[in-house]
C-alpha cells in the first residue's frame, strides 16, 4: 500500500532563527591608540630646555621601537629623548578588542638637566600609588602599570576570594579586566563597588558602557542598568550612545529615538568622529525608526550610511531583520503568503546573512503547510546555499526536498543528492556545536531516507 510522504514541519521550522542585527561594537572603543604606560629613563646627558616629539612603532604584543624625532625645539636633547622613549613601557593599540601594530607620538619636555614626567594615558595613569589602595590592590596596579593585564586580572580574582569586602581590589579588577579586554567581567567588577572612586570613574564608565552594548540582545534589562550608570557617571556621547543601545534593546523607542539623535547631532558635529562610528550610530537609530514605522526617517538614515559607507550592507541587514520576523509572525498565524511575501523582501534586502536566513525559513515554511511543493522548497534551499554552500540548515531543507521528491520517483540519483546534502547538514551542524540540530538531521535521515518505502513510497514522520 502507497503511503504519501510527509514531514514534521512544525518541528523543522521552530529550529531555524531569524538573522538578528548585529550587537554594534561601542563607537568609541573600535579604535583605541597607543598608550604610554611608563615613562622610561635616559643616561643621555640632557641639554637644556625643549619640546622632543618621537614616534614610536607600538607592536601587538607591546614590544616597540623609538623609530624617530618628528620635532625638536632643542635638537641637543633628541638623544636623550629617543633613549627615553626606547625605555618605555606602552599598551598596544586596539581595533575592537584585537591588538594591533600603531605608531604613538611621545612628547617630552626637558627643563634645564631633568625630563618632565609625561603623563601616563593608559588607564593605570590614574591609579594611586598606594595609601589609598590596599596592599593586593597595589600589586595588581603594578601589574598594570607594566601592561600585564590578563596576570593582574587573575591576580585580583584571586586575591578577592580571600578579600571579598575589598573594594579597592574589586576596581582594580575592573581596570585589569577592561585593559585586557574583558568588558563583561569589568562592569560587574564595578557594579559590586558601593562607591567607585573618582580616579576610576572614567574607566568605569567605558566599562559600563561597552558591556551595554555587548549584552543587549542577551539580556536587555542588564544592559539598561549598566547604560544608565554610564551615563550617570559620564555624560559622554559614547555613554548616551550605549543608552540609546540599551534603550532600544528595552523596546523603548521614543527614548531610544530622542537619545540617539542626540549621540547622533553630537558626534557627527565633530570632526574626529571616525566613519565607522557615524555608521554605527546611524544603523541603530535607523533601527530605532524602524521599529516605529517611520518608513521615511529610516530612507532616510539608509540613503545617508550609503553615502557614508557605499559597501555597508547593514541598512538591508537591518530592514531584513524586521521582515524576516514579521514573515515569523505571519507563518505562525498561517498567513502563509504574507509570510512567503515578507521573506522575499527580507531576501532581496542586499544583505547576505539576512538572505540566507530567508530563503532558509521559505523552505521550511513551504514543508510546514497542508500540501507542501517540494520542488519549491528546493528553489528556495538552492538560494540560501547558492549564498553559503555550507550552511546547516539550508542544507537541511535541500536534504528534505530532495528526499521527498526521492519518495516519489524513487530515482537513486535523487536519493543520493538527499544524503549527500543530509550527510553535510549533519556534518555542520556538529562542527557547530548544534547537537540538537545534527540529532534531528539523523533522526530523519533514519525515518525517511534509510528506511525502505512500503511500495515505493517515502514513510511518514
């Protein structure tokens, strides 16, 4: 007896996500330059009076070289300044949170026979040399000062399970921790402080801003606290801007909208805001719009991150997003072509990420409904892998068409097309760390494609 085929959809479609917008790193911190940590020492004779620039070349791992004077007012003291600034000590600069080779101008002013003490731009410029600071706390500031960041990190970890009421200890762990680029352990570092103090305040506030941003989609009650002490501990363009983040992850879209703008005039009315960051923020406050059905403000700021950045693909990243959950809302409700509507918009958007997650819900969506056309949901698996050949889902839903239509025609090419896909899909899935997926992969590929058709039909699931 023919048995038709026929696949739990419901199942399949619930394990593919919509593409999120991405969490936009704090604008301020994509870039950070060289730092001066310690100032070193010369047994140059030194001349008299002078201004002496020299650069430096910064390496990743801090290791650097005194390449040149740039400018001397008193060229008898150029000696002792490249001597100088060979001693040093400096932290590396930093895109994001990665490491990077930056040159970093080193001005020393000479007064009669002694070098003026350059001050330290590092955050440990403004740690006190004790008194202050308990002796833990003092040895973690040393570690610091040498640019050691992940030791004294763990130094302070380790010295609070023993000290936990040190609250001196506890901020210099959250400027270890936001040196080392651990922005996460930073905040909550200082969010356990009873009151942070004033030399820590601006670190403090950089911490609580980018863990802000950084765990808004995670968790966007968090994300709103830490916001709120940023900006109550700086009024900075980059605390608002991590508030207007919080903001809009807490589905407050007026404030976010009226915070934003403001980051927004601010920022862009200043010359040395980098392109990267006007992008930024543009995006979020597009997004903000967008969630407001403000069609023509969110043109608008797309037309604008264009001009920006013509090789951005974050405005139909961003309107993709929202498609794609409306499709969601529409599939659920079994407003089937709306959905396969609001899908190939969000496809069709530019953005590749979102894309791939359209066509991939598309296909799923076309095996969830009463008499699924398999041939469809193959054209629509063939876009997304088309985008990316080696995505888990995608193949997945190439791998139940195929085994569907194999149900049918009982063609062995098809069959093997079927597990060739399966096989990858499941391949992926595990290289992902997704054993829920690859466990449902083989489950299927058991039940439909392995198990033999009773008269040359495909079994049920």
């Amino acid at each position: 007896m023919r048995r038709s085929f026929r696949i739990a959809a419901s199942a399949v479609v619930a394990l593919v996500a919509f593409a999120q917008t991405p969490a936009l790193a704090q604008y301020a911190n994509e870039f950070v330059p060289a730092r001066l940590i310690h100032q070193g020492t010369t047994s140059a004779p030194i001349v008299g009076n002078g201004k002496v620039v020299v650069q430096v070349e910064v390496h990743p791992d801090g290791s650097h070289k005194a390449i040149k004077v740039i400018s001397s007012t008193n060229p008898g003291d150029n000696a002792a300044a490249m001597e100088i600034a060979q001693n040093s000590t400096y932290r590396p600069a930093h895109r994001g949170t990665a490491a990077i080779t930056a040159f970093y101008d080193f001005t020393l002013q000479f007064h009669g026979k002694s070098v003026a003490n350059a001050a330290n731009e590092g955050s440990g410029a403004g740690l006190p040399a004790g008194g202050s600071l308990s002796g833990a706390a003092s040895q973690v500031a040393s570690l610091i000062r040498a640019g050691q960041y992940a030791q004294a990190k763990s130094k302070a970890q380790t010295e609070l399970l023993s000290a936990p009421g040190d609250e001196s200890l506890r901020q210099m762990l959250g400027v270890a921790a936001f040196d080392s680029g651990d922005y996460t352990t930073a905040a909550q570092s200082f969010d356990k402080v009873g009151t942070i103090g004033k030399q820590f305040q601006p670190i403090a506030a950089r911490s609580f801003a980018r863990a802000a941003v950084d765990v808004a989609t995670q968790d966007p009650a968090q994300s709103l606290a830490y916001a709120q002490k940023a900006v109550a501990l700086d009024q900075s363009t980059n605390s608002k801007y991590a508030l207007g983040q919080a903001q809009l992850a807490n589905k407050q879209y007026s404030d976010a909208i009226a915070t934003l703008k403001a980051v927004r005039t601010a920022a862009f009315a200043d010359p040395k805001t980098p392109t990267t960051a006007k992008v930024a923020i543009d995006s979020a406050l597009m997004n903000a719009y967008l969630q407001t059905n403000d069609s023509q403000d969110v043109q608008s700021i797309a037309a604008e991150i264009k001009q920006l950045d013509p090789n951005s693909t974050l405005p139909g990243r961003i309107v993709g997003t929202s498609l794609l959950k409306m499709g969601v809302d529409a599939a659920n409700a079994k407003n089937y072509d709306q959905a396969f509507k609001d899908l190939d918009q969000a496809a069709a958007g530019g953005d590749p990420e979102v894309a791939v997650t359209a066509y991939t819900q598309a296909a799923f969506l076309v095996a969830k409904m009463d008499k699924p056309d398999y041939k469809r949901m193959q054209a629509y698996a063939d876009k997304a892998l088309a985008l990316k050949p080696n995505d888990a889902q995608a193949n997945f839903a190439e791998g139940i068409a195929l085994t569907a239509q194999w149900a049918s025609n009982h063609d062995d090419g098809m069959k093997k097309r079927a597990s060739d896909a399966l096989g990858k899909a499941d391949q992926q899935a595990k290289a992902e760390g997704n054993e829920a997926l690859s466990l449902q992969i083989e489950s299927f590929v058991k039940k439909n494609l392995n198990a033999a058709p009773a008269g040359g039909a495909g079994s049920d699931s």
